[in-house]
C-alpha cells in the first residue's frame, strides 16, 4: 500500500479542514495556542519530510522553511492575506501557494461595521462606566458622540472587503468616497445595483472629507505606513480611523502623536503594530476613550472559520494532486 502524503499544520483549525486532510494524508498538527517557532516548523518539515504545510498568518514562512523538506510541494494559508509568506522565494522555488479569499469579505466587513458604531458610540466606555459604578442617572450629554447616518465614509481599498463595506453604509444614507490604485468600476457598478454611489477620488481628498475612515488594503511595500504623520494631520478632527487590514499599514508612533494631541478622535483596531499589543504598550493609554482595539478577529464567525478551513484543505489538497490550486495567491 503507497504511504500517504504528509502534512503539517501549524495550529488546530477547524474539524471541517483537519478532517478534509485526515481522510487522505498522514496530518501532524501544532496543538500549541501560541504559533510554533520558525525554527520548528523547519525542523518539523524536516522531520516529518513533508509534502504539505498548511499555515497561520502568524508565520514567517520564508526561502528557508520552503527548502526544510526536500518533498515540500505545495504552502496553503489559513488568510487571505498572505504578507508573512515570502512570495518572491515561493515564486523561485515554483511552489504553489493558496489563501482564502471571497469567504471572509462579508464577516470582515460587519466586524469593521462592528469596530466603527462602537467607536462612534463610545459602547466599550459606556460599558466601563456602568461596571465602574458611575450610573447614577441619565444625562443629556453623556458619552456623547457622532452620528454615523448621513455622515461620509472613506474606504481606503475597494476590494472584496473594502465593497462589501461600502455595501453596508448604503442602510445608514452615507456618502461614500473611496481611493485606490485605480477607479475599481466592477465594485462601482456592483454597489451603484444597491443604491450605494461610491465616488472614486485621491487619498488626500479622502482623508480631508471623510467622517469614517476605513482601511482595505493588503500589506506591500507601498502600503507599510500609508497612515503616518502627514496622513493624519489631513485628517478631520471630528475623524474616525478604523482598521481591519494589517497593523503595518498605520505607524504605530504616528498613532500615538495623533491621539495625544487629538488630530483625530477615535481609533478602532483589529490588527495592531506590534501584534499582539502588549497590554503594557503605550499605546493602550488611549483605551478606551480614543482607542478601542481587538485581537485580530475580524473575520472569525464560525461559519467562515469552517469555510476557511475547507478552503485552505482543499489548496493543499490540490497542491499535493498536482493540481491547479483552487485559490493561488501567486500572481506571477
Ligand atoms: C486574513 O485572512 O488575512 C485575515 O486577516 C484573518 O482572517
């Protein structure tokens, strides 16, 4: 009887993925709550000479940890983005590489939604004040803050995240302006069918018109930092930033000179720089007034958790048949 193929995931996702893999190959598993070092998933690879690997976004899988097993034949991401694998040295080796895409635009987008009334409303302080026993009656200008209808929102990204955002602020009769690369017709046309006007304009137009902010875009070289002093400064002061994207596409330190001397008003955030943010971080001296940040679980709703792990088995599955990837995140 042929051995089955061997793979190594490094951390238990969903039973509707590891399953998908348990019916076929030999699937050794990193049980850990915390990511498995590089140096382990290389002497993992190794080990175990490896035909599949199957990882988190919390992995640096570079040249090193592609070339660990002689066998390696196929990467597959539990993400859709995929900024911690190195792509150049996947491309030089000719290794497949899936992520997941399309499955999680809508659970990001109502987390971002999510993200952004609590940082309008101010729902995190409310809840502080009432735990903190400082309910003693109803107040006219208590923990007041902005309205969201009628108000602008500025997407930064009109990708399949960034659309089905716009999507959303068509029930609360706001403008939309987005930026990008380039005006992204398709997601105009598709918004334009549900009464969303979505007016492409420069990202400095963006930042100065815009009530809401909110990041869509992936992690390049273009995009680390895209938020800095200069961008904040164009900002509102009545402005809200949030960010669902990836952590390094705001510096941190910028961030920081904002908040202290109120550029802006708020800030939520799902993906923080570093992630995770210690508690002790400095940052975490504007929660939750100016701040309200959560642990990079954007797109966790049990249904797309399971639909991301089918997908992300079903790309090393093919990886390992020799077949096209259903979702190859190589471009080349
Ligand atoms: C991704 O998939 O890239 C998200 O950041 C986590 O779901």
């Amino acid at each position: 009887m042929a051995t089955q193929p061997t793979v190594y995931v490094t951390r238990r996702i969903p039973d509707a993925g590891i399953d998908r893999l348990e019916e076929k190959y030999n699937v050794h598993v990193w049980e850990e709550k915390t990511p498995p070092s590089k140096d382990h998933i290389i002497e993992t690879l190794a080990d175990i000479e490896a035909e599949g690997l199957l990882c988190l976004l919390s992995d640096e899988i570079d040249g090193e940890v592609m070339d660990a097993s002689p066998n390696l034949k196929v990467i597959s991401t539990f993400s859709v983005g995929y900024d911690h694998i190195d792509m150049d040295d996947a491309a030089d080796r000719d290794l497949p590489v899936g992520h997941t895409p399309g499955v999680l635009s809508e659970t990001t987008a109502d987390f971002a939604w999510s993200l952004l009334m609590t940082t309008a409303r101010r729902t995190v302080e409310g809840q502080d004040y009432v735990l903190d026993g400082k309910w003693e009656t109803w107040g006219p200008k208590l923990l007041t803050g902005p309205d969201v209808h009628h108000a602008t929102l500025g997407v930064i990204g009109l990708g399949n995240i960034g659309t089905e955002v716009a999507r959303r602020a068509g029930g609360f009769d706001m403008d939309v302006l987005y930026s990008d690369v380039e005006p992204n017709e398709a997601s105009e046309s598709e918004l334009a069918d549900v009464g969303v006007d979505a007016e492409y304009v420069d990202q400095d137009e963006l930042l100065a018109e815009s009530d809401f902010i909110s990041l869509h875009v992936p992690l390049l070289d273009a995009t680390h930092h895209l938020i800095g002093e200069s961008e904040f400064q164009q900002m509102k002061e009545e402005a809200i930033l949030i960010n669902t994207s990836r952590g390094p596409v705001i510096d941190p330190e910028a961030m920081d000179t904002a908040l202290e001397n109120d550029w802006i008003t708020r800030v939520g955030l799902d993906v923080t720089e570093p992630e995770p943010l210690p508690a002790d971080h400095e940052l975490t001296r504007h929660i939750p007034e100016q701040l309200v940040v959560t642990p990079h679980i954007a797109s966790a709703s049990i249904q797309t958790r399971n639909k991301m792990a089918r997908m992300a088995a079903d790309n090393l599955s093919a990886g390992l048949e020799g077949e096209p990837l259903p979702n190859s995140a190589r471009k080349d």
